[in-house]
C-alpha cells in the first residue's frame, strides 16, 4: 500500500506540473525564445516501460518525432545524449542522419570499457548495452561529437578534489587516446543543483573541458557568461510532439526554479 500511495503521489504531482506547464505554454506559443535550447535523451529503443524506472528510455519512432519538429525549428536547438548507449548507434544515429542533425553524446568510460553496468544509473531492472568504441569512432567520423559524462557517474559534489579529478581527466584521457583528438565538453553526472559545486567547475577548467552541461532546465545565451553550469531540457519516456513543443518554449522551466 505505501509504494501504491508513493506511485499516485508522483502521477498526480506531474499532472499538476504539466496543466500548469500548458497554460504557460498557452502565453509563449507565439513567442521566439532569444538563446539555445539544449535537449537531453538518454535511451532510445523499445523497453519495457516497467523496468524504466526514471523514464529515461524514449522509442525510436517518438525520437523521429521529435527529429521532424527540431529539424523544421527556426529556434536554435541542440541534441545531447547522456550515459552512451549502443541504441544512440542503432537507432538514433541513423535517424540524427535523416534528418541532418547534429547531437554531442557524454559518455561514461567505465560503461562503454565494460566495467560498470547501466543498473547502476538506470535502475536495477534495466540492462542495457554501452557504445562501443569502433561505434563511438564511426560516429566521431561522421559528425557527432563526443564529450564525458565522468569515470563513472558519480555525483562529484561528494568527493574529494583528487577523486573529483580522477573522476574528469580518466575519462578525458580514455575518450581522446580512442579517437585520437581532444575533447572540451562534459556533462555533470545526475546534473542536479546538488550534484556539482564549484570545485567540481575548477577541477573541471584545470582539466581541460570548456562547456560543461547541467540537467538543471532552461535557455543558454551565447555570451560566454555559463559555460561551466549549461542549462538542458530533459526529455522523457512519455514526451509526445506536444510536450516537446512545450519543453522548447519553456513552459516548463519553472519546474527546477520552484523546486529549488
């Protein structure tokens, strides 16, 4: 009975979030939004939505959904994937083709080297494969763009300053030697406010990365002015055309703002 109660509390809590999130959508439809919107995807494949406990796995057809909006967008909006898993090769890749759009995958180097599984930042039921590294190759030659999402996803802001290192220029010195050139971008593991603090930003500048993302929701300018702490929209199992939409307009940026 108390998981029950737990499951109708988070249901009604994101019903309430999106009818308010529609009506402020109501009042920015016809609004051009003045920066970059960076969307987040993590899975893209076809799961079993039980096992998908954070909702982090979107199918293959509501992705190309989701391409045809983006591609045909007079907003500026780019596509990020965290984590680094084989279906961003298999299915996503093929689609980003098609519809002519870029995307930077943050990858985990202990995931894709095989020693850490994705139950550890998917949740216990969900097995999914890494990338592997003559995919992420292939993929580098063809335009994608590839930068770290950590050793091995840990939240750094629990860390000591030599473990935070270890943590950023492991997988900075893993992905280069694989492909051959430097990376300058990351992605803060769990991407929350409480996830990263500023040592973890000035461990982050002494190793190298230049942009570094959040999963904190928002618009970016380009003024060089946040770097280190780059807003993402994060992009859910059950995200439709609509919700998309919405999420680009930001009519859901208030979510993090009120929960902070």
């Amino acid at each position: 009975m108390p998981n029950i109660m737990i499951k109708f509390k988070r249901i009604l809590m994101r019903h309430m979030r999106d009818s308010i999130s529609f009506i402020l959508y109501i009042f920015m439809v016809w609004k051009k939004r003045k920066g970059v919107v960076t969307l987040v995807y993590h899975s893209v494949d076809r799961v079993d939505p039980s096992k998908d406990q954070y909702r982090l796995n979107i199918t293959p057809e509501r992705f190309e959904g989701h391409l045809k909006i983006i591609s045909k967008s007079k907003d500026d909006i780019r596509i990020t994937f965290d984590d680094g898993y084989g279906n961003n090769f298999e299915n996503a890749f093929p689609l980003l083709r098609k519809y002519g759009c870029a995307a930077i995958i943050f990858i985990i180097t202990d995931f894709v080297d095989g020693k850490i599984s994705s139950r550890k930042f998917c949740g216990k039921d969900l097995e999914l494969r890494p990338l592997s590294w003559e995919e992420i190759k292939i993929m580098d030659n063809s335009g994608i763009t590839f930068g770290s999402h950590s050793k091995t996803h840990t939240a750094l802001a629990a860390l000591s300053r030599d473990a935070i290192r270890a943590e950023l220029s492991d997988s900075k010195e893993r992905i280069e030697a694989s492909l051959g050139h430097a990376i300058d971008s990351f992605a803060y593991p769990i991407g929350s406010r409480r996830s990263f603090n500023a040592t973890v930003a000035e461990v982050a500048a002494e190793t190298g990365y230049r942009y570094i993302y959040t999963n904190i929701t928002g618009i970016n300018r380009d003024n060089g002015k946040n770097n280190f702490s780059l807003r993402r929209v994060r992009i859910y199992s059950e995200d439709g055309p609509l919700k998309l939409k919405m999420k680009i307009r930001g009519a859901y940026d208030w979510v993090d703002a009120f929960l902070h």
